[in-house]
C-alpha cells in the first residue's frame, strides 16, 4: 500500500516545513518536512516541493515499505496513520520487542493506535 494523499498532508502538516537546515528540538539537523537522514548545518537549502517529493520518496522507500514488509491488513486510515508515526519515531518501532510493533502484530489496532 501507498500513503495516499491524505496521509502525506497529514505528515506535511505537523512537520511544518523549514527550507533551510535547522536544530529540532532533539538537537537533530532538520530540513523540509522533518527529514533528517544526511542532513547538517551545510545542507542546501530545497523548496516547499522538493522536500515534497523527498517526502513522498523516503515514506515509499523506507517508512511505508518497512510498514508494508509486515504483511498486516491495515486499512487505508490506520496505514496513513502508522507512516506518520513511524516517521516520527523511526522504524525502530515497528521491532517485535517494541510495545507498537508488538500490538501491530497482535492485530490489536486499538492498543496500537493508544
């Protein structure tokens, strides 16, 4: 499954967007719409669209596909949902130790969701 367009204006939205390279709140390089892989102090400033198109290729390249490689029956709304967080978290929360990967895997979407 893709991130429909919903879902990526839904990640749009709480990440803000910031052209040029800045510290979050973590201390973390942060660009565009919260992307952070290679990121620095250096890092070119980039436009609205293409932090866009970053966007839409790291959630189809990495956060949707580590979602998809879980084989779960996620409808449209809870998968949107699962790439804003696991965008914000990181694919580390998908583990079966982690208690969110755990729940998804149990099926217990609402757990999930809490």
């Amino acid at each position: 499954m893709r991130i429909s367009a919903t879902g990526l204006a839904l990640i749009e939205r709480e990440e803000g967007f910031r052209s040029a390279p800045y510290q979050d709140i973590g201390g973390v390089w942060t660009r565009g719409f919260g992307e952070t892989d290679g990121i620095g102090p250096d890092s070119p400033a980039i436009t609205e669209a293409e932090a866009r198109a970053n966007l839409e290729r790291l959630i189809a390249t990495v956060y949707g596909a580590a979602i998809n490689a879980l084989g779960l029956p996620l409808n449209r709304h809870q998968f949107d949902a699962t790439c804003d967080f696991v965008y914000n978290d990181g694919v580390g929360v998908l583990e079966e130790n982690s208690t969110f990967g755990s729940y998804l895997r149990a099926r217990e979407w609402t757990k999930a969701a809490d």
